[in-house]
C-alpha cells in the first residue's frame, strides 16, 4: 500500500511564510507516505497581480527552501505548489521534497484562460525550450513535466490542475514511462457561489 493525503490547509493570500506553517502543521499531523498540498499552495491561487511582484516571489522560494529543511524531520514525501522565475518567466510549478532535499520542480502545461481563469496573465507555460534543470539557492534541482520520482516501490508523475483536461495530459506521458502513482495539484479561484457549487 501507498498512503496519499490530500491535504487542504487554510491559505492566507499572498503571505508565503503563514501558508508555509500552516502547510507545516498539516504535515506533523499527516500518517502518509505522500503528502500532495493544492497549486499555488505556498502563496495561494487568486494573488491575482501580485504575482508580478518580486517580494512574493522570492517570499515563495524562501519557504520552499524552509519547507524543505522541514521535510528532513518528517516521514512523508511533500508535494508542493508555488510560482517559480525560471529563466526570467513566471511559471506555476509543484515542487516534490523530501528527506530535506528539493528533488524536483514539475511546470504546468496547460494554462486556462477561459471564464474566470487568466493563468496566461502572470505564467508562461511549460515547453520543449524548458532547462532540464533550475537554480535554486546555488542547487541544481531537476525540472520538467517528464520527471519521474521514485520512493519505495512507488513511481510517480506530477501535474497541475487543468493538465489533467488537455488533449495530451502529462500524467499520460508519465504512466507510459513506468509511472504507478499520478498527482494532480488543484486550486481555484473565487466568483459568486462556487464554493456551493
């Protein structure tokens, strides 16, 4: 068995340093053997254009480092979303950590533009010109969305959100190449009743 906890901590918009010990609380309470956190999890979907502040985006990166000294004094793998500069272009990624190590940054593909969603404003999308590897804080860490990570007998491919509905779905891509576990990161942002709905 491979234990998944869907976890869904309150989020303060834009304070990546709150969202993070919220984030923390939830993984000293978590039995899994992954913890999959909501897209943008670190900063929150609906930073609307503050997400074209500098502050917030290097706040974001802070408390994923932090989040991965963390993740040294805990059992569970922790995936995690925040906006990510790779090279001078905003994308939203989900980043997998572990055993305090950040083993790698996963782009979203396919980003919605249609009804209340306008993704294209503030991310650029994953594409064939992507490094194969980023900076962070003078570490080389792995990006992509073909990035496979194994733990124990599990092997597993990450994607964001509306990747699941496009035509060609990285989780199919990730399956085809051994994947036996496949995340999806989700969030939404706010219009009148959807939380009804």
């Amino acid at each position: 068995f491979f234990r998944i906890c869907a976890a869904s901590p309150p989020v303060e918009i834009a304070n990546p340093a709150a969202n993070l010990k919220h984030i923390c609380d939830r993984l000293d309470r978590a039995d899994a053997d992954i913890v999959l956190f909501p897209e943008l999890s670190l900063t929150g979907y609906t930073c609307g254009d503050l997400f074209l502040t500098d502050s917030l985006i290097d706040a974001a990166q802070d408390a994923l480092l932090q989040l991965a000294e963390y993740t040294a004094k805990v059992e569970s793998v922790v995936v995690v979303g925040l906006p990510l500069l790779v090279n001078h272009s905003l994308m939203n990624v989900a980043a997998v950590v572990s055993g305090g190590t950040i083993h790698g940054c996963v782009p979203k593909s396919y980003l919605p533009t249609y009804h209340e969603f306008y993704e294209a404003r503030h991310f650029r999308r994953a594409s064939s010109s992507d490094p194969k590897s980023i900076q962070i804080n003078k570490l080389e860490i792995p990006f992509g969305t073909d990035l496979i990570f194994e733990t124990g007998s599990a092997l597993i491919g990450v994607e964001i959100c509306e990747d699941l509905w496009g035509p060609i779905p990285p989780s199919g891509h990730a399956a085809l190449a051994g994947a036996n576990v496949l995340l999806n990161l989700s969030a939404s942002n706010e219009t009148i009743g959807k939380a009804d709905w």
